[in-house]
C-alpha cells in the first residue's frame, strides 16, 4: 500500500504478486482476498509478465482448491482434473 500511495505502481504490483504467493504458502484467506482485489484495481498498469505470474499463481490455486472435486461446472463447462493439467 505504501509504494501504491507512493505512486510506484510496479513495485506494488510485484509486491502484491510476492505476497500472493507467501499467502498461498501460509494459507491466509483475508490477506489473499486484498491482493487479489488490489492486483484487479491496478491490472491495467501490470505488465505482461506481472499478468502472466498472476495468471499462473491463480490456476495454480484454482487447481489446488478443485483438485478433489469430480465434474464440477463452471460457467457451462465441466472442469475435469488429471494430476496437474486442468481441462475445460
């Protein structure tokens, strides 16, 4: 919030992105719920890598939180599971 304030949009985006990952780690909901939100406020200032690391650490959760879960729909689409790849 502090470099956001500053007007250092990138480093709070990387420092968002570092903290994402550290609240995966820790399995910190309320502090994952801010980052997100603050990371969608501030994408259209991210560059392509910063939204490539979101994308990626997003899936990587999505499969984590679905990885038990058989024929869930989401959006239309039956979401299949097998080890790591996700399948729409």
């Amino acid at each position: 919030m502090y470099k956001l304030k500053m007007g250092d949009k990138k480093l709070a985006i990387h420092n968002i992105l570092k903290a994402l990952e550290t609240t995966d780690t820790f399995n910190n909901v309320a502090i994952f719920k801010k980052c997100v939100v603050l990371f969608e406020a501030l994408r259209d200032y991210a560059d392509e890598d910063q939204q490539q690391q979101f994308s990626t650490l997003m899936n990587k959760i999505f499969k984590e939180e679905l990885k038990n879960e058989k024929g869930t729909f989401v959006g239309g689409n039956c979401i299949e599971f097998s080890e790591s790849t996700l399948h729409f």
